[in-house]
C-alpha cells in the first residue's frame, strides 16, 4: 500500500482533534502526538498550494513538491502515534467534555480540543481561461514563485487595494509589467508617478479572458477586444477561511480588517474566544506561508497540550483532596 492509500481507522475518543492535514495542522500533530497526546488529523486531501511543483521560501526544503512535504508530515505524525485519516468535517457541536466532530461520510469523533487549520480558499475574479492556469502562470504571490516569473512579460490584473503594493513587488523580479486597472480602485496621480516612475505601463479598461496557446499564456484581451500579449498574470485572490462546519460553535469567520476576505480571529498562540477552540495557519492568518503556517500549528500544539495539563492538574488536586 502506498502513503496515499494508507488511512488510519478513527477511534471513537482522542485528546485533540486536528482539522486540515496541511502544514498547520500536521506540525499541531506532531507537537501534540510528541507529548504522548492521542490526536487525530482529519483531512479532506485539497491543501491550498497544490497546483503549484514545489514549496519555496522554506528554508531546508526550498522547491520540495508539496504533495511531498504533507507526505513526509504524515509520516513524523503517524511515527509518534498520531492518526491521519481521509475525511470532510462537516460539523462541530459542544458536550460536557468537549467536542463530537461530524464528517461528511457519517462517522463523527469525541475531543477534548479541537485545533482548526483548514486553511483558506483563493475566489479569482471571474475571467475567462484564470483559473485554468492557477498556481502555474496565473499567480499571486512574489515570494512562492516570484523567481520562477522573473524576467518574463506580466501582467497585474488590479482587483483591489493591494494591487499598488502587489505589482512593485513584481517589479523586483521583472522589467516588464504592464499594470491592468481592471476592477481595482482608481488610480491617484501619485500613484501613476509611482508606476510611471518604475516603468510599469498601465493599462486601463477590463480584462475579459485570457488568451493561452499549447504552451500556456499569450496575452490579456480586453473588454474592446484588444489583446495585450504577456505570457504570466499576477492577481490578488479573495481570500476566504474554510470553516463554515464552526457555525454551531458560535465561530463564524468574519471580514479581515483589510478587506482581503474573510478569517477565524485567533490570538498569537492560536487561542479563539470559543473555550477549547484553537485555530492556526491560513484560516486565521491570510498572509502565512508554509513556514508561518508550520509554526504557528505548532504553538497552538503546544498551548493545547499546555492547557490540558492544566485542566489534568485541577482534577488531580481535586481527586487528592477528596
Ligand atoms: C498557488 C499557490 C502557491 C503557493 N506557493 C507557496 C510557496 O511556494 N511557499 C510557501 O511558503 N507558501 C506557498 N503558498 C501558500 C501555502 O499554500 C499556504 O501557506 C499553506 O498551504 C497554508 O497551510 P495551512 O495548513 O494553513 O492550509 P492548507 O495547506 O490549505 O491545508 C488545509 C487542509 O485542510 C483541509 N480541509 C479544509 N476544510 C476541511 C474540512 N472541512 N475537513 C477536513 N479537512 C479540511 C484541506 O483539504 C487541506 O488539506 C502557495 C499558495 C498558493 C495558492
């Protein structure tokens, strides 16, 4: 049987509860699974980054594919214990205990913790052939594969505030970038100086599809029928949390102060304002990349197993005491 295949039978009780097996929840699980916690990662197998070949701006790892990293996480997890099963969760209600957790297939799990990292989904404007090249030549992020674009004709498809600050940093890997005004706010005075001033050319009006020939993109046609050859598109998503199975716990996600979507609020160590609710990764922090999403799933392993050896202690003084 290949990792793939391998699915572990879920028992009926754990400590924690992880849900979403991408890097948040899988470094939660191994801190948790490391502290000879019983966790589960439940997972529905569609991490954020899988259209892309590899992982970069991870040091030690940089260009792994990350299909391979999760593979090697639930590994680390399953070597201390830990289970990793294939599952939607589609509900979450509160018991004297803690948690029951529904999934889509019928079968539901008791927690005392629950940790949430089911990371976030990317809405792209709604504009002929994009979505086709997600994670390949249509892209939004210069860190994750800003090097791999370098030098090669973009353009910025503006969608919202941050397109100003978006396509400068494109500008850094590549002389030519042509700015689409599209659907994003309209441009001051200062910011065609600041444009014109790193020779990015702009272009007004919408862009209505895509053009892409075998090889992939060939340029951006505009609502007028003009084609502007580029062979890679930049663009801002909406960036919206999965966690509508939170509803009965009173944890909706809300707007992000930025505007850039919707996030389960969480503090630094992952805490929500739902007792006994931890959140970690995309789903509360829109702009964590691997390595952010990775450490912040294990801070909130560690607070949670923290927070259980509080509640341990009390029940053992009140146990001594009677
Ligand atoms: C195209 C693209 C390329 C990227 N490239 C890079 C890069 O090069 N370097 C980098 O550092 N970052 C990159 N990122 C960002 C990276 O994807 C995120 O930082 C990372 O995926 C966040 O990890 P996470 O664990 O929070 O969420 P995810 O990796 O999205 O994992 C969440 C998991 O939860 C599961 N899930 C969702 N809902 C449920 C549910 N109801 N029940 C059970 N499971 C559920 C999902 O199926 C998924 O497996 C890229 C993003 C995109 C879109």
């Amino acid at each position: 049987m290949t990792e793939q295949l391998a699915n572990d039978s879920l028992d009926n009780d754990y400590d924690v509860v992880v849900a979403g097996g991408g890097a948040a929840g899988l470094n939660g699980a191994l801190m948790l699974a490391r502290s000879r916690r019983t966790v589960a990662v439940i997972d529905a197998g569609e991490p954020r980054n899988a259209p892309a070949d590899g992982v970069h701006g991870l040091l030690g790892r940089d260009g792994m594919p990350p299909a391979e990293l999760l593979a090697r996480g639930r590994a680390e997890v399953r070597s201390y214990g830990g289970h990793v099963v294939s599952g939607e969760i589609t509900g979450a209600t509160r018991t004297e205990h803690g948690f029951t957790i529904e999934l889509a297939d019928g079968r539901s799990v008791r927690a005392r913790r629950l940790l949430v990292t089911t990371g976030l989904t990317d809405e792209l404007p709604d504009i002929t052939g994009l979505r086709e090249r997600w994670g390949r030549d249509v892209v939004h992020c210069p860190y994750c594969h800003g090097w791999e674009v370098r030098d090669r004709a973009i353009g910025l498809l503006a969608t919202g505030p941050m397109a100003m600050h978006q396509v400068q940093l494109f500008r850094q890997l590549s002389d030519d970038i042509v700015f689409f005004t599209h659907d994003g706010p309209e441009l001051t005075a200062e910011d065609g100086e600041r444009l014109a001033a790193r020779g990015i050319r702009v272009v007004t009006g919408k862009v209505t599809a895509v053009e892409t020939d075998g090889e992939g993109i060939t340029g951006l046609r505009l609502a007028d029928g003009t084609v502007v050859a580029r062979n890679v598109v930049a663009v801002g998503t909406r960036m919206v949390a999965r966690a509508g199975f939170l509803g009965d716990l009173g944890l909706p996600a809300i707007a992000h102060p930025t505007g850039a979507g919707r996030y389960i609020p969480a503090d630094p160590t992952g805490r929500t304002e739902v007792p006994g609710v931890w959140a970690a990764g995309n789903v509360t922090d829109i702009s964590a990349q691997v390595g952010a999403a990775a450490a912040a799933g294990a801070m909130a392993g560690a607070q949670i197993n923290a927070d259980l050896v509080e509640e341990e202690i009390r029940a053992a003084v009140d146990a001594r005491a009677s």
